[in-house]
C-alpha cells in the first residue's frame, strides 16, 4: 500500500500554499516483506512554519478520521501506525 498511498502525499493541494515549506518527499523503505514503510519528509524554512502547519485547520482537516456513530464512510485504514518526528539540519 505504500507506494498507492505515497502520490497523496505530494497531490497538489493545501500544502501548495503552506507557508515557509520548502518540499515534500515520499521515501519508500526498501527489502521489507511483511509491510510497506513509507516516511513522508517535509522540509520547511523554519520550526515555526512547520508548527503553524501542524496547528492549522488545513492539517486537521487532512487527518480528520470519521468519528464513531457519524453517518460518514467508515474505512479501514491500511496504516499500521505513525510518528511525526522533527530533525534540525545539523
């Protein structure tokens, strides 16, 4: 899935306007069998940038999940799991 899932990431969309972000890149693990593992990479100028993007209704909008009960599709996520984990460029 992860090379299905991969493209939605980089879609022209909400982060074509995102401020102080530089680029978005999809890495695709390679020489796993049991699972894909996907790291999606966002370079941004700034900290700052990068956490008005996670705070912004954009990003709750995109990771938004059907609540229980909603009459909105529910649908099994193929996602096994997820970090948002943040580098400086040393």
């Amino acid at each position: 899935m992860g090379a299905v899932m991969a493209p939605s990431f980089t879609a022209s969309g909400s982060l074509d306007t995102t401020e102080g972000l530089v680029k978005v890149e999809d890495l695709l693990t390679q020489n796993i069998t049991d699972y894909d593992e996907l790291n999606v990479n966002m370079y941004c100028e700034s900290i700052e940038h990068f956490t008005a993007w996670k705070n912004s209704d954009s990003f709750k909008t995109t990771h938004k999940h059907p609540e229980t009960g909603s009459e909105a599709p529910q649908m099994e996520s193929p996602v096994l799991g997820s970090e948002l984990i943040t580098y400086e460029v040393a």
